[in-house]
C-alpha cells in the first residue's frame, strides 16, 4: 500500500507544480497526448505509452528532481570499505578514496543528493528540465556514475532492497498524468508559497499552514 499508493501519488502531485509553474512544457506534453490518441485511439496500450517521449521525459524528470522518498539507510552486516569517486583532501592533507565501516554501521544514502548531483546531471541539475532526457548525449549522464535499476536514478534504490514495484509505478504515474493534462490545465495559486517538507515522503505544504499537513492549493481549469 506505501508503495503503490502514497509515493505516487506525491511524485504526481510535485509533477503538476512543476506543469503549473511551466506552462511550454505542459502545452508540449498535451500536444504530444493528443496526437497519440487521434493516431492510436482513446485507449492507449503499452507500446502507445512507450512511445510518448516526452511523457515519460516529464516522469523521469520529475523522479529525479522530486524523488518522493529522499533518503535511504542501510547496515552494514560486515567490516567494508565505501568506495569514493571523486577522492577528498582532509585538512591536514591526506587524500581519501574510500570510507572504512564496522559491522552494523548506518549508511544514510542521500537520494536527493545524488539525484540532484551536478557531477552527475551537469550543470542545471537543479533545474526541472524534462528536455534532458531527449538529448543524445546520454541523457546528460556520465557512463562511469550509472546508478539504480531504472534511468541512472536513485529513486528506486538499488540492489537488494530496490523497489519490486518500479514498472508498475512509472506505468500507473504516466498513464494518470496523461488523463490530467489531456482533461485540465494547471497552473500556480499567486498566493500561495510552497515549501518542501520532509515528513517520511517529500509532501508539499504551503508557507504558514505548515499545521494543516500537505496541500497544494492550484488552479484547474478545463484544457482547450
């Protein structure tokens, strides 16, 4: 139920903010619906959503940008050694390229970090910018940083523990965004100041009604 239900639900709800405050990209990705649908119909299959590029650019984008759960942590079982890709320099000049644990160390693996990484994404990392995914320079990603099970992400964690429900999500998130815009338009309420709070999943809640929990109060409106 976590899974399938409250983390899609946010990641849904940080896309339209996103949508509302860019509205070239939601006009884009309502072109692109609808000429799917008057080339496939009305009921889209999985070789239909596949082939929406920039629908699932927008999803990607909004995974890495606003990754509903923003921290993992693991224990280490084990004495190991965490490799470092960029080595550091202490303060007394020692240059460090990996970290020694003990068995049952805490590791907190910072999803937002990595996800937001310019090392990682470039430069406008931390820019929402779905057009990043459509490049061909490997969607801005560096071949040595591959990271996750889905799209060089650390949305869904890897190994072991990753997410078993990955493919559902993405399909689920596209396919309830498609009907969104294709329906409404959106856009930002002028007096509201959204923050970004982290209570287990990353919600949204509007500056000074951080009491009533979390909201995103936008304007909807039937699309033409």
């Amino acid at each position: 139920m976590f899974g399938g239900h409250e983390t899609t639900a946010k990641a849904l709800t940080w896309a339209l903010w996103e949508l509302a405050k860019n509205p070239s990209v939601q006009t884009k990705l309502r072109a692109e619906i609808r000429a799917t649908r008057a080339r496939a119909g009305s009921d889209l299959s999985m070789k239909d959503l596949d082939a929406m590029s920039y629908s699932l650019a927008i999803v990607k984008e909004t995974l890495r940008y606003h990754p509903p759960i923003y921290a993992g942590l693991r224990q280490s079982v084990n004495s190991d050694r965490i490799p470092i890709t960029t080595p550091i320099r202490t303060t007394d000049g020692r240059v460090i390229t990996e970290i020694p644990i003990g068995p049952g160390c805490n590791v907190l693996i910072s999803i937002c970090g990595y996800n937001r990484s310019k090392d990682v994404w470039g430069a406008d990392a931390d820019e929402f910018r779905p057009e990043r995914w459509l490049e061909d320079d490997k969607y801005s990603v560096k071949e040595e940083t591959q990271y996750g099970i889905y799209a060089n992400l650390a949305t869904f964690s890897y190994g072991p523990a990753s997410c078993i429900g990955y493919r559902f999500a993405i399909t689920e998130f596209q396919v309830i965004l498609i009907e969104l815009i294709d329906s409404f338009s959106f856009s930002v309420s002028e007096d509201k100041k959204i923050r970004r709070v982290s209570s287990g999943i990353m919600a949204p809640m509007v500056e000074g009604e951080l009491d009533k929990g979390a909201q995103l109060p936008l304007v909807v409106a039937l699309a033409s």
